[in-house]
C-alpha cells in the first residue's frame, strides 16, 4: 500500500462534526461544541450486541430470580454488568483459549508479563494482570469519542505470553512469535506490558510481516530507550537500539514524545543524535500545541513507511499519575494532554497495533496507573473505530 501524507486527516480528527442530514432529539442547543456531537453521537449508535449480550447471559446464566424486577438480569453474572463481578479479561471480552482463532477477531489482546528487563523498580511482570483488574471499570462506550465498541469490533483476550522470567533472548523469542501470530492473523494486535525491553520483539514480531514494507515507531515515553545494552544485557533501556537495527525498521521513522528529566542516559541520546531519530520533549509538545505536535509525530513516523507500531510508556505521564512504574520522573505530560495526542494519532491514520508497557501494579497506588494504560488502549481503539480504521475488514473493504 502506498501512503502519502496528503491523505491523513487534518488535527481534530475527522469527525468533529455531524454528517450530513444528521438530526437530534435534543431540545437546545446550550451544548459545547464536543458535547453537542457526542449526545447527537450517542442517538446513532446501536444497541443489537447489548441486546445479543443480554440474551447470552439470559439464557447462559439462567433468568433472575423471580425477585428480581428487571428480567434482563440473569442469576449468574454474564457480560458487562455489574462491573465488579466476573473474570478479568481486558474489558471483559472472551478469553480466547485457542490462539489459532485470533483471525476471527478485529482486536486481539495478548499479555506480555516480563519484568526482567527493568533496571530499577521490578513489578510490570503484573501489568497485564492489573491492567485486565481496573478495565473491569470500563464500559465500551466513550461519550465524547461516540463510539461503542461492543457494537462496532470484537476483541479477543487470547491471555498471556509464556515469558522466561531469567532470560531476556528467550522471552524476546516468544513475544516475537506471539505478536508475529497475531498480527498476521489479521487481528489489530494490543500488548500489555511488560517492561519496555519488549519493544523489541514486539516491533520485530510485526515487522517480519511488512513483506520488506517499512515500519515506523510513535514512542510516548520519558526515556529515549535507544542505547545499546545496560548492565551487560538489552534491557529496557535499549529496545529501540535494536529495532532500528533491523533492516525495515529505520531509525528517521522513530519519534520519541515526552522524552525529558533526569534519566534520559547519555549513550542513549547518542546512537538518536547519530541514527537521527526524532524527539519531541513535553514542553516542545506543550508550546507547539498538542495538535501540532501530533500532525510532526505522524509525518515522521509515516514518511515512506507501509505500517506504524505505538508503543505507549506510561512514565510519560507526569509522576503524580503514574506511581505503579519502573523509573517515575516528574515533569511529564498531564492525562489530558498525552489523551488528545493519542486520540489525534488514532483518528489520522491506521496503525499496526499498540503496546502499553512499564505498568507496575506493586508499587501503583489506588490503580491509577493501571487505569491510565487501560485509557490510552481504549482511547486508541475509540478513534481508530471513529475514523474507520478498525475493524480492518470494513477499512478495508
Ligand atoms: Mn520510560
């Protein structure tokens, strides 16, 4: 597929206004202008998979005891509700036990409990398990995105990868083959993290499947993570050194967002400096304006590449929001600012999938990181929907 810069869609997302003939109930017109399209939003979407959702645990989990009023209520808890009942997949979607059906999803999310990359605090080995126990909080619907995902995708929670917590080159090994399955089976791949050492195999897992097609990196993230190796092995200070040296992975289509404070290592900004990857500190973001700095992000990564991967650390949040990770440094972005820049970023163009890594449930405070990660996937998969850009088989149709 050939990409051109011209095609992606200018900042604000396409959507920012109602199509044509659109009309609502509302009785005035006292709305702001994102409230007004996500209550007029909210009018046109369907209902069919909640109902088919409500019919499944009706007949799965038998009708409710005959106390019970609402006769949408089964005795065994079966789907969304309520929120704190159930197993904890990612958003409650169906645990796949059988990966060689990930093709039969738009959305498949994968696990990748790996902390023996971290170089400081340890714990993201729980990240996918902390990051499914706060998204049993969430709905799939956005109000403001207007979009439900329940009726526009179907997501598979396929669990997680068997890493080898002693042993980096054969946890790569693994993530690699299991990013590589499920990208190739079609299915718009999420990774829960897992330290940031797993950029690399997960980077590569897609690329491998680009048939020589080229692959950028939007890097949110306070530490550039380009140096080579650190204490003696590839940590999680090195995944992007060894991306960018595979052959369809160049280091121009690396954009690094947030980068900044007092852990940035020197042999790091090096190799960047040498292989000219591009970086993007918070107050660069801040003073250009989100919008601006989202439409630079995309020129980078997309320019003259055939896919690109978003690989989301959540220490590019400012500290105060992000107690559960490895290396929290203050002076990051504010949830609401890095949101827009994810949001921006999902509605312009497709993506090949996204990773969210460095959650680290042990040291993570009343879930707000976890809850923040858990954001930054919905918000992707929320705008990629509003854009068309998932499911891929209607994208692409
Ligand atoms: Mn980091």
């Amino acid at each position: 597929m050939g990409h051109n810069h011209s095609h992606h869609h200018p900042p604000g997302g396409p959507r920012r206004h109602l199509p044509d003939g659109f009309s609502t109930d509302a009785s005035h017109d006292n709305y702001g202008p994102e409230a007004a399209y996500a209550v007029a939003a909210e009018e046109a979407l369907p209902t069919t998979k909640w109902e088919e959702e409500i019919a499944r645990g009706l007949e799965y989990g038998l009708p409710g005891a005959d106390s019970i009023v609402d006769k949408r209520i089964p005795t065994f808890s079966r789907g969304e509700l309520p929120h704190f009942a159930g197993i904890n997949t990612f958003l409650k979607a169906p645990y796949v036990e059988d990966v060689r059906r990930c093709g039969e999803y738009d959305v498949v999310v994968l696990g990748a409990p790996f902390d023996g990359g971290t170089t400081y605090r340890s714990g993201t080995r729980f990240g996918p398990q902390g990051i499914r126990k706060i998204s049993a909080l969430y709905g799939p619907y956005s109000f403001e995105l207007g979009v439900d995902l329940r009726e526009s995708i179907t997501i598979a929670d396929v669990g997680d990868v068997f890493t080898i917590p002693a042993n980096i080159e054969k946890t790569f090994d693994q993530i690699t083959k299991a990013v590589s399955h499920v990208y190739a089976s079609g299915a718009f791949p999420v990774v829960l993290g897992g330290d940031h050492s797993i950029g690399y195999p997960t980077t590569k897992g897609v690329a491998e499947n680009l048939g020589g097609g080229k692959l950028g990196i939007i890097h949110f993230d306070r530490h550039v993570d380009t140096q080579e190796t650190d204490l003696d092995e590839r940590m999680h200070t090195t995944p992007w050194f060894h991306a960018t040296d595979l052959p369809n992975v160049p280091a121009e289509n690396l954009v690094q967002i947030g980068i900044g404070g007092w852990q940035a290592p020197r042999p790091g900004v090096k190799v960047g400096r040498e292989r000219g990857t591009t970086i993007m500190t918070v107050t660069d973001c801040v003073e250009m304006g989100i919008e601006a700095a989202a439409e630079r992000a995309l020129e980078v990564a997309w320019n003259g590449t055939d896919a690109v991967w978003l690989s989301f650390d959540v220490d590019c949040l400012d500290a105060a929001f992000v107690p559960g990770t490895g290396w929290p440094e203050p002076g990051g972005f504010l949830p609401r600012e890095v949101l827009k820049f994810i949001q921006l970023i999902a509605d312009a163009r497709p993506l090949a999938g996204i990773e969210v890594v460095e959650c680290s449930p042990p040291y993570d405070n009343a879930e707000i990181t976890a809850l923040i990660a858990t954001r930054v996937i919905c918000d992707t998969l929320g705008c990629l929907v509003r854009a068309g850009h998932l499911p891929k088989r209607a994208a692409s149709a």
